[in-house]
C-alpha cells in the first residue's frame, strides 16, 4: 500500500493548530542560545563560545527547540491523534487525523531552504519519503496509512544574528512539494508542478535491507540531531 504525498493544503489543516508550538520553539532555543552568549560575555569567558562551529550551534537550537515543543504539547498529546516520537532515530512529531499523517522533524536550513547537515541514512530515507516496514509498526499509524515527511526549518539572518524565517516544507528526491512560511520573512519557493495527468507523489516502503544499503552509501559523522 501507498499513500499519497500530503499537499499544501492538507498540511495547513493537519498542522495549523501546532504551528505556534512550533515557532515558539525555534525562538525560544534562539533565545537560550543568545542567553549562552550573554552568560558568557559577562563571565569573561567568551572563549567558551567563538571556537563552536555553526554545527556545534545547530545542535544546541536543535536540543532546546525539540525540549520546547514537545512541553508545548503536552496538552494536545493523544495516541490517535498528537505523538513525539524517536521511532525514526530522531524526534519528530507525529499528526495524525483519519487517512492523513504527517511526521515532522525539526531542521536547520540555508538561504535556498536546504538542510545543512551530513545526510545519513535515515535523514536519506526521510527526504526519499521512504519508510522501511518496522518502522511503520513501530509508529502504529491508525489505517496503515505512511505519513508524509515533512521539514519544520528555520533560516538564520545574513548575519546570524537572529531567525530570519521559519517553514514547513515537503521535498522528495531533492524536489520541493511545497513550502510555506509560519513566521518571518517569506521567500519565493521553486516548487515542481507535476503534469496534468500525472499520478500523486506517494511515500514508499522499502525493505530493512534497502534501507541498511542506503544508510551504508552515507556513512559518516553522524549528525541527525542537527536543526
């Protein structure tokens, strides 16, 4: 079985009511990282901060950001409906709502809305919007529905010095669904329109065997925590 990619509008529905969650979020872990700076300015102590590489500070907001959501959450958690889950080897959240799903990490993205980490595998998968059996076990979707992987990133300011925007976007083989702009600034998204008759892009399930295979193409630093 497949099930077809979520579109735009499906998403805004779907997502709507979490989207303040999900913005607080980034701005509160962009907060605790400015804090960080401060503490450490007023400490004399700055060099506890200058030598950390933008992944170093990647994985802080993503630490904080996570933290934050899903305590922002809490109130709306329910088996069928509202889940935080690690199933996919980070934390995402899962929506659910009938024959609709839609899971959705928490990334860092450049100027032209691309992920900046070292893909792994799983992070390999999940733009593939492939999902290997036991993982949909494991997420126990009602229905036997695969959800949609969707992206919640934020895009820094050219001087870093604040979070210029923040997305939701849905990409599969490197082409972008659609994206959309929950705060800040909005920039113009390149998005393929497929042909008239074309069939809807659907997520796939792929054997635990493909699956190790493409997580053996990309080993390396493994950086799946980053925002």
């Amino acid at each position: 079985m497949t099930t077809a990619l979520l579109t735009e509008v499906d998403a805004r529905s779907l997502l709507g009511r979490l989207e303040a969650a999900f913005v607080d979020g980034h701005l509160h872990a962009w907060a605790q990282w400015r804090r960080f700076q401060a503490l450490c300015d007023a400490a004399d102590a700055t060099d506890l901060y200058l030598p950390l590489t933008a992944t170093t500070r990647a994985n802080f907001l993503n630490n904080h950001c996570v933290e934050r959501v899903v305590t922002l959450l809490e109130p709306l958690l329910d088996p069928a409906a509202v889940r935080v889950t690690d199933a996919a080897g980070f934390t995402c959240v899962l929506v659910m709502d009938g024959k609709r799903a839609a899971l959705v990490r928490f990334k860092l993205l450049d100027r032209d809305l691309r992920t900046r980490n070292v893909a792994t595998g799983r992070q390999l998968n999940f733009d593939r919007q492939e999902w290997d059996s036991e993982l949909l076990i494991e997420l126990e979707i009602p229905g036997a529905v695969e959800p949609t992987g969707i992206t919640c990133g934020y895009v820094l300011a050219k001087d870093e010095t604040a979070i210029e925007s923040i997305y939701l976007i849905c990409k599969q083989n490197g082409t972008t669904e659609w994206a959309y702009s929950i705060h800040g600034e909005r920039k113009d998204v390149v998005v393929d329109i497929p042909l008239p008759d074309a069939p809807p892009r659907t997520a796939r399930v792929v054997s635990k065997r493909a699956r190790r295979k493409s997580s053996d193409e990309k080993k390396g630093a493994e950086s799946d925590g980053e925002a």
